[in-house]
C-alpha cells in the first residue's frame, strides 16, 4: 500500500506541486522528503512558551495554525476526516 502524501490532500486550482510545497513552508515549514507540515524545535519551544502546555501540545497548536493559514490561501483539503474527537478539532475538517 502506497499512501497519498500528507499535503496531495491539499488542493488549489492551476496549483503546481511546486507551488503547494512552497505555501506549506511559508506556513511553518515542511519535510520535502515526507510532503508534511515540520515546525523547528525554535518554533516549538516559542509557541510552548507563550501558551504553556507540553511539546505535543505546541505542535498540536502549530498544525492547526498551519492547516488555518493553507485554508485562508484557498486550499481545500480533500483528505478523510472521521466521526473522532482528532478530526473534530482540525481545521481542516471544519473545527474554526
């Protein structure tokens, strides 16, 4: 099984791949090698300090911020969201 990477669920009309990537890293950075949202650990630790809580949670909030950011530059995500209190919570999957 080959999975579809991260950000092909992200689309946008007459939008190259090349395009997408550079969106993706201007909102927080991205993995060429693994087409996923990657926030620095300076980014983290930033984000850990002005709101508290633990690494998992700053990079909780950097992905919806991220996932905010790529839908106010018209992406659609056209990924799967499930019935789960993950996706509830994801931007993408219409939390605000």
């Amino acid at each position: 099984m080959n999975p579809k990477p991260f950000l092909h669920s992200w689309e946008k009309e007459n939008t190259t791949p090349e395009d997408r990537m550079s969106d993706a890293m201007e909102y927080g950075g991205a993995r060429r090698e693994r087409n996923v949202p990657s926030f620095s650990r300076e980014k983290i630790r930033a984000e850990q300090g002005s709101s508290g809580g633990s690494v998992f949670d700053a990079r909780g909030r950097l992905f919806r911020e991220w996932e905010r950011c790529m839908l106010r530059k018209d992406y659609k995500y056209v990924g799967e969201c499930f019935d789960n209190e993950i996706s509830k919570t994801l931007p993408s999957c219409g939390a605000p």
